[in-house]
C-alpha cells in the first residue's frame, strides 16, 4: 500500500500557478487550495456589506473587492476575504505586490464548504495580522453577522441578527443587518 504525499510549493511556485490560473488559489504553509466559485447570494452578500462600508468610509480608507489578496507572513497565507478595508497607506507583500498587509477590516461570506475554516483556522491567521482590528463574518444561512473585535489584547465576539444594528470603532462604521441582507435570497 503506497502512502499519499502532500506536496509543498514556495510561495513564489504560488504566485506563478496564479498567473497562469483561471480560479482562485490561496496559499498556506507550501499548500496551494483552489477555491470554489461563490453562488449568487454569496455575491449579493459581499457586494452589499462592502458598498455599506464604502458610503460610510468614502473618503478615509479603501474598500476592496475579493479580487485582492491578503498576506499573512507570520503564518505563510495568502488569502482573498470577500472584502477587505485598509485606512491609511495601503501597504503590499515584498513578494508580491498584488497582496496587502494592512487591513483594519477583513470580511468573509460563509458558505457550507468553508464556514468552519473561516471561523476557525482562518480566524487564527487574521488574528496574526496587527493591523485587524475587526473581522465580520456574514452568514449564508440566516440574516445574521458574527463581529469579532480586537479590543486591547482580548478578541470579543458579538452576533447581529436581523432588524439588529451594530458599530465598529476603526474605522468608525454602523452596519444594519438587514442592510446587509436585502434583497437576497439565501441559499
């Protein structure tokens, strides 16, 4: 019986499979993942939290699309969150200057094949990241957001459901539920 061996890429072996690529791949620790497509609520949902957050922070950070990655050095991933905000300076890898390093704001929509690695080992990575200061997670099953918060050296988790209304400190943001949801119909 043979044994299955994972193979490990550099991340500049990443970079080129990308390029060469026409799906999304991340990167973590020597592994290239592919990364499924998202459904249409999944879009609706990224368009509408970030279109949310640009009205509000329109002129002190940049809001960006799925289409930028993120890179964590402290823990070799390279990521693309379904929205990303970086107040100040946007600032990119060494090594790949198509990735940004300093996101205030991170923001995943959930789907069934990825929910438990965003909220787990995805949430770890981001944590690594000094510049988080919030992460938002939208959920694809309910109208329901799950915040998590840096706040000093704690991270504090807070759930928005629907007709609910919660604010973020950096940047300075109030975000709506049902805002968020409408006109989407989930999954």
């Amino acid at each position: 019986m043979t044994t299955a061996r994972r193979l490990h890429y550099s991340h500049a072996d990443y970079l080129r499979a990308l390029s060469e690529s026409t799906i999304k791949l991340e990167y973590c620790d020597g592994v290239i993942y592919a990364m499924a497509g998202g459904t249409v609520a999944h879009g609706q949902l990224s368009v509408n939290i970030a279109s949310a957050l640009k009205v509000q922070t329109r002129t002190t950070c940049a809001v960006l699309s799925s289409d930028v990655k993120v890179r964590i050095d402290a823990t070799d991933l390279t990521t693309f969150p379904d929205a990303s905000v970086v107040c100040g300076k946007v600032k990119t890898a060494s090594q790949d200057r198509t990735a940004i390093t300093n996101p205030s704001v991170l923001v995943e929509v959930t789907s069934p094949s990825t929910e438990d690695y965003d909220r787990g080992d995805k949430l770890s990575h981001y944590k690594q990241l000094a510049s988080v200061k919030t992460v938002i997670f939208v959920s694809h099953r309910r109208p329901e957001l799950t915040v998590v918060s840096r706040r000093g050296r704690k991270w504090i988790e807070e759930t928005y459901r629907a007709g609910e209304a919660f604010s973020i400190d950096e940047p300075e943001v109030s975000l709506n539920v049902d805002d968020v949801y409408e006109g989407v119909a989930l999954d």
